[in-house]
C-alpha cells in the first residue's frame, strides 16, 4: 500500500510540474493558482442486498491539494491530490433482527480537471479521477451488535475511477465549490464485499471551501 500511495503522490506532483512548465507562456497571460481545500462529502453505492432497506447517503468529508495551469486567458488544468470518505449506509431487518450498517471506504484521489472561467469569479469544471483505496470498515449499531469491523481490502478493487464535474466561485483568493463524481468502477471483486454490494459504484456529491495561496 504504502508503494502505491508513493506512486500516485509521485504521479500528481510529476502532472504539476509538467502543465506548469509546458504553460509559461500562458502564466503570463493569466496566473496559476497553488492552494488547499477541504470540505463535506455526501456519498452513495447502488446495491441491493436482501433485507436491506432505508439506503442513506454516508457524511463524510475531503481534504487536499490542488494546482491550476493557466492554457490560455479562458482555461485552465487543474489536478488535486485528496483524501475523500465515500461509503452508504443502510438499515436492515433480517428474521426480526433489527439495526444499521455504515459501509465506509476511504481513497486518496487524484482528479486533473478541464476547467473553463467564466470571467474572474466562476470557474466550470469536469474530467477523470483515479483514486487508491487507503482502507475499508464497516460500522454496525443494532441487534447483531454495535462497533466497527475491517472489511478485507482484497475484496475490492484497490483502484477506482470515474468522471467529476462541478464549479468554484471565488471571493478573492478564497472559493467555495460544488462537484459530483461518478465512479465508472465495480468496488467489489469477491467475498461478503461482493455478496454485499454487487456490482455497486462509488458516487458522491461534494461542497469545499478552499484558499489559493499565492
């Protein structure tokens, strides 16, 4: 785990370097942008499991890194490096046993957005995200019993991806934005994972608050 993580931490900071060398001339034009952002995360997984019903978003939250290289006065690259929550909850009623499960899956992630400016203020955003699975849990408060279990990271994909879209309005250098993003991947490959969740994909809604720094 700790190779892979170095690898996509190795990988956002190779993208950044690249795009903000391959951009000098269009940094003169408009400025590039280094900064840290963080916020609430509302997040499902489609699935359907016997005797679950009630299925609930999990509340989580994100936090990182991101960089944006000016290509022109109207557009801009913008990867992130982040540590995003996703998951769902979900009550259950199995021969009159009665409670709650938290499925809670946590990535660090990596999105390069397209991002086109609406003049100063607004910034429009989408493109493709790949995330690392970090660790897998599941939360149980009922009649089964109440405390938190590791799910085996090996039945699940370690990679996920998907698409991302959303905006950024800025306040000087401070913003506040909204994003969703579709994973494309299965999240579970065998075990009680697989039997669980199906063929279920990561989705989650997003709304940051961030700060440019320079």
């Amino acid at each position: 785990m700790k190779k892979s993580v170095s690898t996509l931490f190795a990988t956002a900071f190779l993208v950044v370097g690249a795009l903000l060398l391959n951009s000098s001339n269009a940094i003169a034009q408009s400025k590039a942008r280094i900064g840290v952002k963080g916020g609430l995360n509302a997040s499902s997984l489609y699935y359907d499991s016997q005797g679950a019903t009630s299925k609930n978003e999990r509340i989580g939250f994100h936090v990182g890194v991101f960089a944006q290289a000016p290509v022109g006065e109207f557009f801009a690259i913008q990867p992130e490096l982040l540590y995003v929550t996703k998951g769902a909850s979900a009550t259950y009623n199995v021969l009159g046993f009665n409670g709650k499960n938290t499925f809670k899956l946590n990535y660090a992630e990596l999105p390069v957005l397209a991002t086109f400016k609406l003049g100063q203020a607004v910034e429009l955003q989408a493109g493709p995200y790949i995330s690392y699975l970090l660790n897998s849990n599941i939360n149980s408060n009922g009649d089964f019993g109440t405390g938190t279990s590791a799910i085996n990271r090996d039945n699940f994909n370690k990679v996920d991806y998907g698409i991302a879209g959303g905006l950024n309005i800025y306040f000087g250098k401070a913003f506040i934005g909204a994003r969703y993003e579709q994973g494309l991947q299965q999240i579970a490959t065998s075990g009680a994972a697989k039997t669980i969740l199906g063929n279920a994909k990561n989705g989650v809604g997003l709304l940051s608050v961030g700060f440019s720094i320079n």
